[in-house]
C-alpha cells in the first residue's frame, strides 16, 4: 500500500481488541510503521472490543521508540488515533493525556493524534454550548 500511495497519509488499523496481549500489539504497531504507516489505529469500531488504555500504550510506546530513532532533522510525523467506544470528551481524555505522556505536549495536534469517534462531536457541541458533558463511557459501544 505504501508503494502504491507515496506522498499521501497512510492509515493502518490493527484492531487490538482481537489481539491477545499489548506485546503483540506493539509487535504489529512495529510492523505497520516499518511498512511505511504514517498512522497507526486501535480499531475499526467495528468489533465489540475498541480502544483500551493497554492497546494504546503498547502502540504510543512504538510511536516514541521511532521517534527517537529518527535522524536529526527528520521531518517524519506518525501519528496514532483511538477508535471504538470512545463517545465523551471524557472518554478521548486519557488517551489525550497518554499521546502527551509519551509523545510530547507538542504531539496533541490533529497531524499526530486523532479520534476516531464520529458521535464524539454530540458531546463537543455540549460543551461548547455551556451544556453538561457526557459521564465517561456513558455512550456504550
């Protein structure tokens, strides 16, 4: 796939809720990176298991390895985007915390950190609009 798209953004989706432990997680995060993802994803949200913290640690601790081994002056930007089950603003919140943890302040940027949770804008909107959020996990998946 990376052959047959130079120049645009590729997307890989592991669907870690089917994997077995977050070594294998990381081990198949490896993997898509060194084939040439620029983005690595937990899920489809098709599955009955979506994000889980464990998954996308084991992925945000391959994202920084790779960073680190970049060269000086590299201009590469992965990036990683947590989908299933994420509904409320405080759903997406640890998972904002853990892209800062081990990426940076700098990496919460939609260039390197994406949601995939269509149904997360309800509760934006919310928000914005002086409303309650959403308790946590409040939307089922």
């Amino acid at each position: 796939m990376r052959r047959a798209s130079p120049g645009l953004l590729l997307k890989v989706i592991l669907e870690t809720g089917e994997l077995p432990s977050p070594e294998r997680v990381a081990q198949l995060s490896q993997l898509a990176l060194d084939a040439g993802a620029d983005f690595i994803k937990t899920s489809t949200g098709k599955t009955p298991h979506g994000a889980s913290l464990p998954a996308a640690t084991a992925m945000l601790r391959v994202l920084q390895a790779r960073g680190q081994a970049l060269p000086p002056g590299a201009s590469a930007v992965l990036g990683f985007k947590p989908s299933g089950g994420l509904r409320t603003l405080a759903d997406v919140w640890p998972y904002a915390l853990a892209v800062q943890q081990a990426l940076g302040p700098h990496a919460v940027n939609p260039r390197r950190f994406r949601v995939g949770a269509s149904s997360l804008w309800d509760d934006l909107a919310a928000v914005l609009r002086g409303q309650a959020p959403v308790p946590a996990g409040a939307g089922g998946y």
